[in-house]
C-alpha cells in the first residue's frame, strides 16, 4: 500500500476540493495525505469525505493541516 501525498497549500477553494475529489476517485487510491493550509479548505475536504461511506480519515493540526485518508476494505 503505497501512501500519495497531496500538496494543496497555497490553493484557493475549490481547487482543495477538486484535487482532493480526483485524487480519490483515481484507480490507483489506497491511502493518501492531504495538506492544506486554511481552516475553509479543511473543512470543506471533510464535508466531501464525510460524504463517502468507503473512506476513513484522520486530522493533524499542525503548522498547517493534514489529513490521512484511506480506503475502506470490505
């Protein structure tokens, strides 16, 4: 299982959203961080993870944020 990691510091929404959404739905998705760097970004990315049933994640704050997301198995 090999972990991507997603840069969308800097972006304006909702290209945080946007990428992260690709990201996901690419073939290749196990596991994937994501780093964002505004609250509204965060949150955002969390309403559209919130939205998949086949997703887990996790939060760090930090400097900036990251989230840690992974596929369901099953």
């Amino acid at each position: 299982m090999e972990k991507k990691i997603l840069d969308v510091r800097g972006l304006s929404c909702p290209q945080p959203v946007y990428e992260t959404k690709k990201a996901i739905e690419h073939p290749s998705f196990d596991v994937l961080e994501v780093l964002v760097d505004t609250k509204t970004a965060l949150e955002n990315i969390k309403r559209l993870l919130d939205s998949r049933k086949d997703i887990q994640y996790t939060v760090e704050e930090r400097e900036d944020y990251k989230v840690t997301l992974s596929k369901l198995m099953g």
